[in-house]
C-alpha cells in the first residue's frame, strides 16, 4: 500500500534534519554535481515540475528493515557516512527509495555547502523573463559583478545572496517575504539601487518564499512494509522497487544495483564495497570490479541482479579478510613484476588481477594472513614465474583486448579462463593450459615472441616494456622520418611501424630531427651509444640511412625481439 502527501520543501528539510527522512544502505553515494543542484533550484524558481519522491515507511518499536545514514549537508566530494546499526526504532522513519539526489540538492543548497562552496542566489536576477542566477561559490567576491542581460543587448550588475541565509531569514519571518525584502533593501543601501532594481528583489525573494516556504510543490509517495512477511522478503521487495525506479533519473548500473541488493542484506557490505576496497583503486578495481571479483570467488562469472541471495553476502562477510588479502597479492605481483606502473598509470584490463586473485584465493594451503606476502619472495616462487609468462604474452597479444573469432574478453575469455582455473585450485598456476585454450579457441597467439608479429602486439605494453615508463601519443616518433621514406616510394604501412617507432626524448626538437637523415642527426648526438641503446636502434651507421631501410627493420625487431626475450626469461 501507499500514501501520497504533498509538502513544503521546507518541511521536508526539518523532517530530514530531525532524520525521519533518511538513506537506506541500499543508497549509493551522493552523485550530482553542482550544476545539477543549480539547475533543480532553477527549475523550482520556475515553477516546473521536478518529480516525486518515493520513501518506505518504517516503524518505531521494530527491527530496522535496512540500516541507515543521514543525508549529509556539508558535502565534500569522496566523504561518505556509513550506516549506522540500531536494534529497534526510536521513531518512525522514512528511507528514501527513489529522489535521493534531489533531497540532498535541496539539503546542501538549502542549508549546507558543496566543497566548501555554499550557493548563491542573484536577486536582481530578471524574474519577469524567468532568467535566473544561480552559482555555487566560497564567497559572493568570486562571483560575476556582471551578466548578460536575457536579450544579450547589454551587461546588468548582480546582487549575490548566499541562499542559506535567505531561507533562514524567510523561516524566522515566518514566510512573510516583504520584511526580509526590507532587510535586504537596508543592507544594500549603499549599491544606489533603482527602481527596477528593487522591483526585481521583491519579486526574486517573493517567489524563492513561494517555491521552497509556501508552496506544498514536493510530492512524496511513501510506501508501507507488510508485516506479513519476513524482514528479507521486505528487503527485496524494495530493492526491486529501488531498481525499477532507478531506471531513468541519475541511472544506475545493474552493478550499482548489485551492489544494492548486496548491502540490503548486510551493512558490513556498505563499508566492504565503499571504504575497504579503497586501496586498489590505484590499479583499477573499483566496486563494480569486485562484485563481479566476487562472482568469481564463487566460480560463477555470469550473475545477474535477479540471482543475489543471501549467500552472496554471507560469502562476502565470513571471506572478507582472505578477499582483500588475494587482491593484496595480486597487488604485490605487480610491483615485483614490474607492471604496478604500467596498471595503475594505463588501467588496462583488470582481468588478469581476477585470476592472480582468484587463485591466490583458492590455495588452501596457504593462510589467509600470508596471501598477502605470497610474492615478496620470487627467486623460488614457481607460481611467480608462471603468472609472470602468462601476463606478459597474453597482455602483449591482446587477449584481455580483444574481441572477434566469437571472442569477447570479458564474457568467452572470462568464462574459459574460469574453466581452466577451477580444475587448478591450490596447484601451480596453468599457465600452458590457458595458452592451449587460448590457441584452440582458435585465436592468433603464441607462447613465444615472433618478431615478424611485432606490429600486433598491444603497441602501449611493448613501448612499455621497452622503456618502462608512461608516454603521450603526441612523443611517439618515426626513426628514419615518415618525409624521406615517402619521397623514396615507401607506402604508410612500411613507415607507420613498430621497428620504426621511438619515444622522443625531452627536449628534441621533432621538426629539426624530421628534416634530416637519421645519419646526420645521430651524428650529433653527444651521447650517441647511450641513445642508441636506450631506443634499441642497430649500432651500425649503415643502417642509419634510408637506403638502408629495409635492413634496418629487420634487425631493428631483432632487437627489440630480444629485448622482449630478455624481459620474458626466454
């Protein structure tokens, strides 16, 4: 059953004060920036429509359906209140299903600050053309002296007045605008205002009174919980009614949802998902990649919104150590391995971190507490030498890329790579049988490195590999420059690749290098062997000109072949 009520935004903002308007765990976080907040008052000033709110109603004396946070009034972007665990209601409550986004608009804009920012209002804003001016801002100095007037044929000066003292004043007067209109007058005698000026204020606080002190313009919706059924079935029941509403507004993703379903039946979850995975965002697992880390655990890659039960969550709660500690490891391969930069500076794809994880997880024989070290000593670590070879070959190739040959890495690479590593739990990893099932799928890949392949390979892993740091597309360089070799009738794919390719040192200058042979600008070079060396460029003056091209390339990728080999251990 449900009962619709239409109120003052006012009174909701008590009511939200008071916390009888609260955010269920279910919640995600505040998402709308302060655009969005200027542009839900601008449409309030209006007078436009701007949606319901659905709350479920929750009663003094029971058992909390969900957990719950206050909504939060001084917003500082990445802050998050963690729900709070009761026993029993102290008072009726109200948890907000859909308009959460809205609500907390109205909070911080109201009566609070956005990153330190508090929002204005421009009292000489023109009401009568319905144009009006808001900005968030640390004080009414940051803000425009001047704006457009709505025709654009001149410039007006503005009055900027922070919008939680103008609601404050409004409540204290009780709604009677015209005594706070004369307060404002008095304060502002010294701007020499005009008649229209004045006008214009009036008229401004006369409907910001109207649209947030007055008018019962906010509809809300609040749903009963049947207390005929159990405390799991009410919960989700109102996650499917979270989800259903959720599909237009401020959309969520059938992980946010997941994530949802997740905290409805446990709050742990909320903290799980949001504060202890915090420490692998640098290599990009945010929430939504470990609720699907989390799939897999379980050996399950294709769970949907509608399969999340309580086992989920119970995995979650009496695994949480041992999960966080698999991605520890996973973590520490990285940086023993040479790749942490290469994650937490390109964020390829998190699929290999899935399967370290994964089978950091499953050895049995190891203690949840040392997952953690499991690579801080590699010399004789059997497993470290397997992952490292299949990383770096199925990274270099693409697999966690690619898709073709009825091959979608996040779907068919997840699912036969899952195959293969559920047979291998707490064994050495199967870094052979991966690659068999790789090759039988059948996709183009070898376990060794082929020179004449080199232009397949995933080109930002392989310029890593060979100079181990980031780079920007704009310093990527030919060798022998793409003019010379075109007016000698080379076509763009023998120019445009790999054995071609160098990272321009800083402080080169591109032009001068592209109009000279790679002889002439070799030569002088002062630090000609270190140069040579570092780009992998054959240490032979021969090659070094364009009529030498084609020799060039050949032991260019012999070079950069062993320079693969050598960081391989082949």
């Amino acid at each position: 059953m449900a009962n619709w009520e239409d109120l003052r935004i006012m009174d909701v903002i008590e009511k939200i004060q008071r916390e009888e308007i609260a955010l269920p765990v279910i919640q995600r976080e505040l998402v709308w920036d302060e655009e969005k907040i200027i542009l839900l008052f601008d449409t309030i000033l209006r007078g436009d429509s701007f949606g319901a709110i659905m709350t479920l109603k929750d009663w003094r004396g029971r058992e909390p359906l969900f957990e719950y946070r206050p909504f939060i009034k001084d917003y500082v972007k990445g802050t998050f209140i963690f729900s709070t665990k009761t026993e029993k209601l102290s008072k009726d409550i109200s948890y907000v299903i859909d308009g959460q986004q809205r609500l907390s608009a109205f909070y911080i804009g109201l009566i609070g600050s956005y990153n330190g920012k508090e929002l204005y209002f421009d009292l000489l804003s023109e009401w009568d053309k319905e144009d009006f001016y808001l900005d968030f801002a640390s004080s009414s100095s940051k803000l425009k002296k001047q704006v457009d007037t709505s025709n654009g044929n001149r410039k007006r000066r503005t009055l900027w007045y922070k919008v939680k003292d103008l609601f404050s004043q409004l409540k204290n007067a009780g709604g009677q605008y015209k005594f706070v209109v004369i307060q404002i007058l008095d304060q502002y005698k010294d701007m020499n205002l005009t008649e229209e000026e004045k006008e214009r204020i009036r008229e401004n606080v006369d409907i910001f009174n109207t649209q947030f002190l007055n008018s019962k313009n906010l509809g809300i919706c609040e749903v009963m919980i049947n207390f005929k059924k159990d405390i799991y079935w009410n919960r989700r029941k109102a996650v499917e009614l979270f989800r259903r509403l959720n599909q237009g507004g401020t959309r969520l993703s059938a992980l946010d949802l997941m994530a949802s379903i997740l905290k409805s039946f446990s709050a742990e979850n909320e903290k799980f998902l949001y504060e202890d995975i915090k420490e692998f965002s640098d290599i990009g697992l945010g929430q939504d990649e470990i609720i699907k880390y989390i799939f897999l655990l379980q050996d399950n890659h294709r769970k949907e919104i509608t399969d999340i039960e309580k086992s989920d969550s119970d995995f979650i709660q009496n695994n949480k150590e041992r999960i966080l500690n698999s991605l520890r490891g996973a973590k520490q391969f990285l940086k023993a391995s040479g790749l942490y930069d290469f994650f937490a500076e390109q964020k390829p794809s998190v699929i290999p971190l899935y399967f370290i994880g994964y089978h950091l997880f499953h050895k049995k024989s190891i203690e949840t507490e040392d997952i953690k070290d499991y690579f801080r000593d590699v010399e004789k670590n059997t497993d470290y030498k397997l992952i490292y070879r299949w990383i770096y070959l199925s990274l270099l190739q693409k697999i966690f890329r690619r898709r073709g040959a009825g091959w979608i890495a996040y779907k068919t690479g997840i699912r036969k790579i899952l195959e293969v590593m559920k047979k291998h739990k707490d064994m050495d990893f199967p870094t052979d049988i991966i690659f068999k099932v790789y090759i039988d799928h059948p996709l183009y890949f070898k376990d060794n490195i082929d020179e004449n392949r080199l232009d397949d390979y995933d080109f930002d892993f392989l310029m890593y590999i060979i100079y181990g740091k980031k780079f920007r597309k704009e310093d990527v360089d030919h060798i022998h420059p793409y003019s010379i070799l075109e007016s000698k009738g080379y076509d763009a794919d023998k120019i445009n690749t790999v054995a071609n390719y160098q990272l321009l040192d800083y402080g080169i200058n591109r032009g001068d290098k592209n109009k000279n042979e790679l002889k002439d600008w070799i030569n002088k070079l002062a630090n000609r062997e270190d140069y040579l060396k570092r780009h992998l460029i054959p240490n032979n003056p021969n090659l070094w000109v364009s009529d030498n091209y084609e020799q060039f390339l050949i032991e260019r990728r012999n070079l950069i072949k062993a320079k693969l080999e050598e960081k391989l251990n082949i």
